[in-house]
C-alpha cells in the first residue's frame, strides 16, 4: 500500500496544536483513546475544500458539540457549545448556497477554512472534555453515587 506523505503531512499540521493535550490526557485516562481516536479518523476521512467534504466534516463536528453540550458543567461550557452549533448552522447554509453554479474556488477554500477553524476549536474541547468526563471533573458525587437506601422493617 502507498503512502500518501501529503495527507499524512496535513493530518500532522492539523492535529499538531492539541496534539500534547491530547497526549496528556490518553495517558492519565487510557479509556478515552477509542473515543477520540474514532471522531480523529472521521473527521481527517473527508478534510478537502469540496462542499460534500464540507457538509460531511460539518456532520461529525455536530456529533461532538452535541456531546459538549449534553456534557457540559457550566453556563460558560454551554454557551460555548451553543456558539459552536450557530457556526456551524452558518457554515453549513454558506456550504449550501456554493453547491449553485457559478460559486468559485476560492469561494469553497474560505469556508473550508472556517470550517478547519471550528474543527480544531472544537476537537480540542472534545478531547479535554473527554479527559475531564473520564476524571469525574465537574460531577456531584452524591448525585453519581448509588443512592442510600434506608434499611427496610
């Protein structure tokens, strides 16, 4: 099989600014490593400039501010997520309106751009929310224990 020294190069570039964080938090919680390791491979399988490689990066970054969302332990991690899902609500509209005739190159490249932006915003809180959930930050433990049962008569 042929390596593809560009893709891997350009997988490099873009995973390389989160990528001690990300190494970091796989070695205090190993169990994390599938998890973020699935949404890197679905997110680095369709990264071109083409409005279909657009749409579907856009997809799987729903995926995960869903999961930040559903995950998140404060206002300031909501409202966060909440951003993420408009940009991404006005990435999508934009990737819409370039699948007309007419729309140039540069035209797909700069929301492509956008796009690599918000991918690594938001695997980056992905993966430290991953770390996080796994660490129990952020969790009342009364309400994650098992609850106490008064002893029955």
């Amino acid at each position: 099989m042929a390596v593809d020294r560009k893709s891997i190069v350009e997988t490099i570039k873009w995973i390389g600014p989160f990528l001690p964080k990300a190494i970091d938090l796989i070695k205090q919680n190993p169990e994390i490593w599938q998890g973020i390791q699935d949404q890197a491979n679905r997110l680095t399988r369709r990264k071109g400039t083409a409005v279909q490689d657009v749409l579907a990066t856009i997809e799987v970054l729903r995926d995960q501010v869903a999961y930040l969302a559903e995950s998140a332990d404060d206002a300031d991690e909501s409202r966060r997520a909440e951003a993420w899902s408009k940009r991404l609500s006005h990435c999508e509209h934009a990737a819409q309106l370039l699948t007309a005739p007419g729309t140039t190159k540069d035209e797909r490249k700069a929301l492509a751009a956008r796009v690599a932006t918000l991918r690594t915003e938001i695997f980056t809180a992905f993966i430290a929310e991953q770390g996080e959930d796994a660490r129990g930050i952020g969790r009342v433990p009364e309400l994650d224990a098992e609850p106490n049962l008064p002893d029955e008569a």
